[in-house]
C-alpha cells in the first residue's frame, strides 16, 4: 500500500441519537489509532453547513485522501458528504459511509457499551476499504441525434414527430408499403362518438411526416443487422432490394400488434360470413360509402345476402390459459355495434361477452349501444358459445348467466372478436437489439410500472402495441413518452455513468464469453476474437459479472474484491464465533435495514453489515473466507421478488447462495450457517427478525 | 428563469414527469400541496401485477428528484395565481408554513419522540394508524422533515393535551418558545429547527409550461354504505392496503380494527356504491379496483395461506399486460371469486363479525356470507383540489371533476390553454404504469414548448 494514504474520520453525533447511545469521543479516540489515519474529528451534526466547512477545512489542513463519514445513511446523505468531498479536492470515490446510527445507536440503544463498540469496528471496516479505494469518475459517451424509429404505426409516426420537432433527426423505418400501420385497417377510433374518420386522422399525421424536413421515411424496409450500442449503432437496412446502412444514435422500437386469426375456431375459415373485428371494420369502411342514406343495405360481398342479424363473440382467444385480455376488445365490439346501428338502425345486434369493463368514456359508448337497441349477454368463462352452420345458416347456442338459459339464435354475420400478438418481425428485431419478448410475442419492457417506455439497455425506447395492446390515444401518448425518453441523450450529447462501474483484466480471460451473456445491461459487447469489453457508459456497476467470472478477472470500481474482503477480515479480526457478517443491497436490504432504525427496532448487535450495489456481487470467494474465518454466520441480503434494480440480479444471488451451501458442505463447513433474505426498503421488522432468528440459532 | 416549467402534483406522475424534463436539461419547480412528495404510491404497500414493493421502486426516483440540480421541490404549497403574459405563465404560489427550518431539520425524530398528543391519522384512522401532532409524513419521505400540525400552533389542540395554544399572544409574536415540547427537544438536539413563529410564504416565478399531474383520490363511502359509518370492521382497499404495509399502522398485521386479532375470514366488494344515486357511489368503472383485489388477496394469502378470501365482483377488469394470469394467480392461491353485488350488511353484535347478503349472479339465488373483516373496493374520485386548480388555471374539468383534455385524439394531454398539459390521475382513473407513460409524454411537450 502506497505510504502517503491519509485517511480523515469524521464522527457524526446527531444531535444525541448517535452520541446519547455511541460514546463518540471513544470512537474518536479510537479512529485515531487505526492504520493510516491522520484526523479524526466528533461533529455535533455533521451534514450542517457550518460543519460541512469544518470537514473541508480538516481535510485541506491534513492533506486527507481519503474520507471515512460515520453517520447516519448512504442512502440519504452520501450525495452531500461526496459534494463536499469534491469540494475540498478529493476525488469523491475515495469516500467511505459507515452507517452507525441506523446500524447501531437506534438499534441497539439499551447497550451503549456493545453499540461503542460496534462502532469501533464498523469504522474500522470502513478505514480498511477507505484505505484500498481508487480514484473513479463519471464516465460520459458522447450521443449525437439521429434517432431510429422502428414501425411507422400511431405510436412510431407520433415519436418521430416528436423527435423531428426539436430539430433532431427521425428515421422511420416501416415494414409496409406505407405508413399507418393499424390505422389503415380501422374506420372510427373507439369512444370519439364517431366524429373523426381514421383515415382523416391517419392523411393528416402522414401529410405532417412527409414536409418535416427532418423525417425520414423508409417504406418496404426490412432491418438486416443492428451493431454497436447508444451513440453508436450502425444500422443495416434492406429497402426494396437494396442494402444501406444507417448511423443512429437512439432507437425507439413501435413494432405494433397484429390480429390472431381464429384459425378452426367458431368455424371461422368455413364460411365468409364469419369474419373478425379488422374484418368487419373494411366492410364497415366498404358500406359507409354507399351515401348518407337513411338506412344503408348491409350484405355480404359477393353473395349479396343481406344482412339483418348480427352476432359478435368477445374474448376470443382472450383470457385463456396462454392470453391475457386484449384490452381493447370490449370498446371495439361496442364501437363497432354503434357504427353498424347508425348505418342501418333496424340491424339487430348481440354481444356475447364474459367481462364488459368500460371505463370513463367507453361507459358513455356502452350507454349509447345500449340506447341504440345492441342488446348484451353473458356467457360463462367456461362455456363459450357454439357456432354450427346448418343448411347454409349460421346457427349459435348461448348459455345466458343471468336468465340462467341456453338459447339457440341464428345469424347472418358472425364477427369474432380475436386477441393480438406481437408483429411479425418481433423475433428478428428481438435478435437484433437483444431484448426480450413474453410468450405473447409482445416485447418486455424494463419495468412493468416504472420502467414502462424503456428496456434495460440504455437508448432503445420502446411504446405502442409492440409491448401490449392499447388504444390509438395511448398510442400517441406512448410514442410521445417514448420520444422523451430517447431524445434526453440526444439533447444532452451524451449519456453519464457513475464510475461504479466493471473493469476487466484481459490477461486471465479465457473468453468464456459468461460475463456479455449474463449481463442485464448488454454493457459488455464482445468483438470477433471473443474478448469481451466494457462499455462503461451502459455498466450499472452491479457486480454480477465480476462475481460470476470464472477466471475472478472482472473487478468492480468501489467494490473490487480486494476491498469486500478486507471488510470481511477486519470485521472477523476479533471474536469472529460471536460475528455475522451480512452482505447487503444498497437499495432494498439497506432500506430494510434503515427502516428497522428509524423504527428503533431493537435486535441483537452481532452483525457486520458490508454494502454492495446489488446482492449480485456477493461472490463465493467473499462468502467462503467469512467462513474461513470463522464466522458465526453469513447473510447475503437483497431486494424482495421479484424487484431487484438490476433487473435480476437477487436472484442469481439467489442461486449461487444455494450453490455456496452445497459447496461449503463439502469443504466441511455447516452450511446452515449461510442465510439470505429477500427484504423490501419497507420492512424493517422482517430484517430485524432475521438479524434476532439467526442469532438464535447460530450463537 | 423563463425557460423553465412547473409540474403541480408531486405522485408518481409529477415525479417522472420532473425527472424527464430535468434529465432533459429544463428547470423544473415540482410543486405538491402535502408535506412531501411520493403521493398515493408512497402509501401502497405492493403494486400490482408483480407484487414490487411500492416504495422500494419508488423512493429510488424520490431520491433522484431530491438530488436532481434542475428540480427545486416545493412542499406544502398551493398554486394560488397564474397569468399568462406573452405566452409564458406568470405563477404565484403559497408556501404553507411547516413550522420548522427545512434547510435545519434533519429528520431525526427527537421532537416527535417528545411530542404529548396522538391524534388519529387521517388516513389510516379506521385501522389504528396515529401520528404525533409534529410527525413525519412517512419514513421515506422527501424533503425528510418533520412537519408540525397549524391546529396545535393555533390553540386548537390544548384540550387533547397539547403543550402550547395556552397563551396570551399567539406563536406568530415569538422568537423562541419556552413551553412548546418539540422546541424544546430539537434545542436539545442542538438544532432550533422548529420555528413554531414561521409564515407562510408568497412566492412568484416565470416559467413556460404547465403540467397538472394532481393525481387520484379514493372515494370514501358515503355514510352507512355497505354498513362503512356503522361497523367498525369495514374498511376501504386502501385502509387495507395500509394494513397489510410493513410500514402502516399495524406494521404488515393483517389485524381487524375491533378486536385487534387476526381476520381469517374476509371479503371484498368491488364497485362498492357504484350505480346508486348521485353523490352516493362512484358512476363509471374506476378500472384499476379489480387487480387492487386480486393483489390484496394474494398477499394476503401469502402472509397466512389458511385465510379465506373472497371477492365479490360483477365485470372483471383485467385490461393490462400480465394482468389476466395475476387475476388466475389469485384464483390458483385460493381465492374465491363470486359473481355478486351484496345489497346488505349487518354486524354480528357479539363477534363483530359481519354479514353480507347478496345475489349470486349466476345461480340467481339469495345468499348469506358471515367473514370477520370486510373491504369495499370504492372506485377513484377526482382530486379534490381539481376545482380550484381548474379557477386558478382557467382550465375546464370534465362533468366528472377529472381534467379535460381539449382534443383527446389529435392532441393528446393538452388543455384548452396551450402551455398547460395533464397527466396521470388528473385525468381520470388510471395505474401507475400508465401514468409513468402520460408523465414523460406531458414531460416532451412541457419542455419543446417555446
């Protein structure tokens, strides 16, 4: 260790809810003896301003190069102490929190004594790790602004509109021989009480697109190959033939949804009278033609039969087993209903449904097909209608829920109201941005509530039915969201990274090629000879990779395993049979364990608690010398499932915790002494209670 | 500084819509009229369908919009006045006094600790949720200060035992206080951050966009509804919610307000009141009820599997993505979903248990059901601040009480005013998801307007 590393340890009473239980001159006192450490001051509330200065002042007065904060939370008061740090010329990396009010004052305040010392030695840890840090800083990769819109849909036409808007560059690159998507197929959207024609709708998004200069538009156009990340892609795209290739700097995917067809079901494909939804809506869009008469003559097409009854089936191939609700279904048959009864108000129509759900605007339609004479019946979940046809009539047997009665009814047209799949194309476009799709073929988004516009990897957006089916007005807003979303980087000229982040030492790799796959963040790319690289603006530090890699030749900045390991073996210096050491989460685990503290939930002083960003990190190396060591006990704790903010990393934690157990049984160490806990940030009780039951059980 | 905006409503759809345009590179003022931001979702205890901790995945973004340089966060504040003037809007906002020294308080509880009176939470009342007259709004709550009750500073309180409102001049007149408790500790505490003499401030700025994002409410039945007022074991889905939280009343105890033990029988009624008279029940489909139901079951069935758990429903809604097998999710742990709108209820007078009466819609039949605890399931109310915001913005709300959108289909979230965009809850019944949506689009369209 290089000689001239100067720590500086700065004791933060809180007002009394540290000093009324800690006796923080001791630990002072005792700071000052540790290894490479040149001051060490008690500050009544350290976070104020006034001491803020004080810190700084002892910091320059000393020459510190590294700063070791005991107080409350990283979780609530790192940012300030890194600011001040950087103010006073250190390189904000070389801080250390050591978290002795949640952990220690509020929590074991009945034992002063056993809580000094607890404090001892979590600033001991904290010098130890202080003294190995290296100096990091935020990373930055430049992105310039050309943004790839994939699907020329409502959503992917509104994001590129959005985008063009600010002066950026819009490239929409559309499947189809124009653009539109399933709003060349519809006629009304649903609850405008039929003011708007789609198609009026759809001429004037598309007349906008073609004068903004800044669009572009590419029509048959198929994506052949996507390379390299945010800032940075180069895209290789097939139109018409013909191959070009594309510099982009964001993506936003808008890939739309398509109609199941309900292939051998309701004999649909038998007879053409049975039809479904997107159907309908062209005959629809065929019989609106034919004037403003009073009453318009509804037939077939070809056959010219006449058409005086309707039937529609909701929910087909819909809340099953494999789909989910369509969403919307229920306010397209009512939509639909409505527009054949103002074309011919002596049709009489029937909407079979399970579940009617309708709400706000779309109850007010309902409302109006009811008035208009659609008359509504429900059949049991398990007991769809039957569709026979009997001497060319179409014929249905229903079993009515609330007449308790089977009816038998007949039909002159049969429309079946199918669910959506992804488009066609999710599968390349899935390969080609490596991301993810469900079993319904819709893509994953990063979060499904907070994360709803993005995947993991940064700068691919995603909006519209390309994630599940929605309506045309939260199509625009979507691909409106979506253009936030991609058009931050593109403003900002660039994405920042935290210098959390992971480093690879090339010489031991062994190109096994683990770390690139098990990445959530696509953050390590890998070239043609197999070795893998960093790209350090997308790594969210997790650690997974690091801990994961076979040859150990991924480190993790702030988190190398050097310095876990020697918070492990300061904590276990002494008496390490009464010590448990506990791996925590920075978010959930540590929230769990601050809430415990804000509680005042009293449990027993045993543990050692060692942050990491994501339980991921947790290695088998850093496990198993705790236990080398001796230590009573071993908890590895993250977030509840399924949340984890690193997409899954808990549980990996989760599986190498079980591998770790199997595997130290064979070294002859009790596996039951290694734990884990899955604790949100609101549960305090539930940390406490495992800090209280492991106690018990292995003390 | 005129290139800035101003998002009212500090939930969930403020705060995404506040990072965005943050991280966009625009100043944003984030204003919300409680004591701190977070909203609705920072009193769930999951959100559904994943069973995520509520403010597991929500105080990482809180914290975000505390540490964000472009976002200044305005609690306890009210939009009084906004003009527009050469097509930028002329704000005047109100910045109720909190009584303590933002920049000073640390959060660390002492006064709340020293703090005589308990009163009922206004929230949580009806499952045993207190606060202290000087309380933090909840653990996690951003900015982490304490906030002291105005009823206790202005006397009102002195009957419930409180410290001060005893005197001949009002707090208004002092510089320090030499009775009041939590004074008295926080000095303790070397801090003087309780300022039982502060004012409410005026405060007036420039910006160019306006995005409402004032968030939903729950209804509350009105009075004997479904025996509500009456009994004490039945509750709404929030005060449930609030029950099964680690962090409410009861710390995750899934307890009955009556007797404090263990329910092992309860129900729920979907669209509570929906349908009756006006003023009586909500009159459309809040849409999100339904997987409320279905998440409460489920974890109530994970605490303590043996539990009986029925839902009464009529329309299932289960309209988004992974909803429909969260709802067979539910039915697979056990939960008995019933086809029925309960027209009665009466209490048991020895057990308080409760029985409903009801319609099993698909036999037809006239039924009983004894459980211990019941939850109605009362639908989403808009705000009650839209009224006057509607005033102050001279913008319309719909016949509702929602915001009113001036072209739903060809532009999406603006008003009648160009410059003023609505998100989220402000518009209607909505989850989180797409309210996160709404924000960042609110978010593109506050920020690009010139």
């Amino acid at each position: 260790m290089s000689k001239d590393v100067r720590v500086g340890v700065f004791v933060c009473d809180c007002g009394t809810n540290i000093a009324g239980v800690v006796n923080v001159p001791e630990v002072v006192k005792y700071a000052k003896t540790l290894d490479h450490v040149v001051v060490a001051d008690e500050g009544k509330w350290s976070c104020s301003v006034d001491y803020i200065t004080k810190l700084q002042d002892l910091i320059k007065e000393n020459d510190v190069n590294r700063v070791v904060i005991a107080s409350c939370t990283p979780r609530t008061h790192e940012p300030l102490f890194k600011r001040a740090t950087k103010e006073a010329g250190v390189n904000p990396y070389l801080l250390e929190f050591v978290s002795i009010r949640e952990q220690v004052s509020w929590v074991h305040m009945k034992e002063p004594e056993i809580a000094t010392e607890k404090a001892k030695d979590l600033i001991k840890m904290g010098v130890v790790k202080a003294v190995l840090l290296e100096e990091s800083q935020e990373i930055q990769l430049p992105v310039k602004t050309d943004c790839m819109v994939i699907g020329g849909g409502t959503a992917g036409m509104n994001a590129a509109l959005h985008i063009a808007r600010q002066g950026f560059n819009a490239y929409i690159i559309e499947r189809e021989p124009k653009l539109g998507g399933l709003l060349n197929h519809i006629c009304f959207i649903s609850h405008d009480h039929h003011k708007i024609h789609a198609a009026k709708i759809l001429k004037k998004k598309i007349d906008e697109i073609g004068k903004h200069p800044n669009i572009k538009v590419y029509t048959n156009a198929q994506i052949e190959k996507v390379d390299g990340y945010i800032g940075n892609y180069t895209v290789t795209l097939k139109t018409n033939g013909k191959s070009q290739k594309l510099d982009i700097s964001t993506i936003i995917v808008a890939t739309g949804m398509k109609e199941i067809e309900p292939e051998g079901q309701f004999e649909y494909g038998n007879d053409q009278r049975i039809i479904t939804q997107l159907q309908l809506e062209k005959l629809i869009g065929m019989w609106n033609t034919q004037g403003e008469n009073e009453n318009v003559e509804l037939q077939i097409p070809n056959t010219k039969l006449p058409i005086k009854d309707i039937v529609f089936i909701n929910c087909v191939n819909s809340k099953n087993g494999s789909r989910g609700c369509c969403h919307v279904g229920c306010h397209n048959s009512v939509k639909n209903a409505i527009t054949l009864k103002k074309l011919n108000k002596d049709i009489r129509i029937h909407i079979l449904y399970r579940d009617l759900s309708m709400i706000k605007e779309e109850g007010e339609a309902l409302e109006e097909a009811k008035r208009l004479g659609v008359k509504f019946l429900r059949f049991p979940d398990d007991q769809y209608p039957e569709v026979k046809i009997e001497n060319g009539n179409l014929k249905l047997k229903v079993y009515d829920i609330l007449l308790g009665k089977e009816f038998e009814m007949s039909t002159d047209l049969l429309v079946l109201t199918t669910g959506f799949s992804g488009n066609e194309g999710v599968d390349e476009i899935k390969g080609h941005l490596k991301v993810s799709t469900n079993s319904e073929g819709f893509f994953q988004e990063s979060h499904v509530k907070l994360g709803p516009l993005e995947f993991p990897a940064d700068g691919i957006a995603l909006c519209g039915c390309a994630k599940t089916p929605i309506s045309f007005k939260e199509s625009c807003e979507e691909g409106m969201g979506a253009a936030m979303k991609a058009s931050i980087p593109m403003k900002n000229g660039y994405i920042e990274a935290e210098g959390i982040v992971a480093d690879i030492d090339l010489e031991d790799c062994n190109q096994c090629d683990l770390c690139s796959k098990r990445c959530p963040f696509n953050a390590i790319q890998v070239d043609d000879d197999k070795q893998p690289e960093v790209i350090k603006a997308l790594c969210k530090g997790c650690g997974l990779c690091s801990a994961d890699c076979p040859k150990e030749c991924i480190s993790i900045v702030h988190y190398t395993d050097e310095q876990i390991i020697a918070q492990v073996e300061t904590a276990l210096a002494e008496n390490p049979e009464k010590k448990i050491i506990g791996f925590v989460c920075h978010w959930c685990a540590l929230g769990g364990v601050d809430m415990a503290g804000v509680s005042r939930l009293q449990y027993p002083p045993n543990a050692r608690l060692i942050r990491v960003m994501c339980s991921a990190r947790v290695s088998m190396k850093m496990m198993l010398r705790a236990f080398e060591l001796g230590a009573a006990g071993v908890l590895v704790a993250g977030c509840e499932f399924p949340t984890c903010h690193y997409i899954s990393g808990n549980y990996a934690a989760e599986t190498r915790v079980k591998r770790a157990k199997r595997k130290f049984a064979k070294k002859g160490y009790d596996p039951d002494k290694l734990w884990n806990v899955w604790c949100s940030a609101a549960d305090g009780p539930k940390f406490a209670n495992t800090m209280r039951e492991m106690v018990k059980q292995l003390l | 500084m005129n290139d800035s905006i101003l998002v009212i409503g500090g939930g969930i759809a403020g705060i995404n819509c506040a990072l965005n345009a943050a991280k966009y590179g625009t100043k944003v003022y984030l204003v919300d009229d409680t004591a701190s931001i977070g909203g609705m979702m920072a009193r769930l205890d999951k959100t559904f369908p994943t069973n995520d901790c509520s403010i597991c995945i929500e105080a990482p973004q809180m914290f975000d919009v505390d540490n964000h340089e472009n976002i200044e966060i305005l609690t306890n504040t009210e939009v009084r006045k906004v003009k527009k003037v050469n097509g930028k809007f002329k704000v005047k906002l109100m910045k109720r006094a909190k009584y303590v020294d933002e920049e000073k308080c640390t959060g660390c509880g002492s006064c709340v600790e020293a703090c005589p009176v308990s009163i009922t939470d206004e929230m949580d009342g009806k499952v045993g949720g207190v606060r202290k007259l000087v309380s933090m709004p909840f653990p996690q709550a951003v900015p982490n200060v304490v906030s002291v009750d105005p009823q206790c500073r202005h006397g009102e309180m002195r009957k419930d035992g409180a410290c001060i409102g005893d005197c001949a001049v009002d707090c208004s007149q002092c510089r320090e206080c030499p009775i009041a408790l939590c004074v008295k500790a926080c000095e303790k505490e070397g801090k003087k951050a309780i300022t039982l003499w502060q004012a409410n401030k005026n405060l007036n700025f420039e910006v160019k966009s306006i995005v409402v994002a004032t968030g939903i409410t729950n209804a509350k039945p009105v009075g004997d509804l479904l025996g509500y007022d009456v009994y004490e074991n039945v509750i709404t889905n929030v005060q449930f919610e609030r029950l099964m939280n680690a962090g409410g009343p009861t710390a995750g105890e899934v307890i009955r307000p009556s007797d404090k033990k263990h329910a092992k029988k309860i129900a729920w009624i979907q669209c509570a009141g929906r349908g009756l008279a006006e003023g009586r029940g909500v009159p459309y489909c809040s849409k999100i009820c339904c997987m409320i139901a279905a998440k409460q079951t489920i974890i109530t069935k994970e605490h303590d599997p043996s539990v009986e758990t029925t839902i009464f429903y009529n329309d299932l809604k289960a309209y988004g993505k992974g909803f429909w097998s969260f709802y067979q999710k539910a039915v697979d742990n056990g939960v008995r979903y019933v086809r029925a709108r309960p027209y009665e209820v009466f209490e048991e007078p020895e057990s308080k248990n409760l029985t409903l009466q009801y319609e099993d819609l698909e036999t037809g039949k006239l039924l009983k059901k004894e459980v211990e605890l019941l939850v109605l399931s009362t639908g989403i109310i808009p705000n009650t601040r839209n009224k006057r915001l509607s005033k102050v913005l001279n913008i319309e709300l719909d016949h509702l009480g929602f915001f009113k959108e001036s072209d739903p289909l060809m532009s999406p979230l603006e008003t009648s005013i160009d410059g003023i965009y609505l998100c989220g809850g402000s518009m209607g019944p909505i989850d989180i998801a797409e309210s996160v949506v709404q924000a960042c689009a609110a978010a593109m369209k506050a920020v690009v307007r010139n």
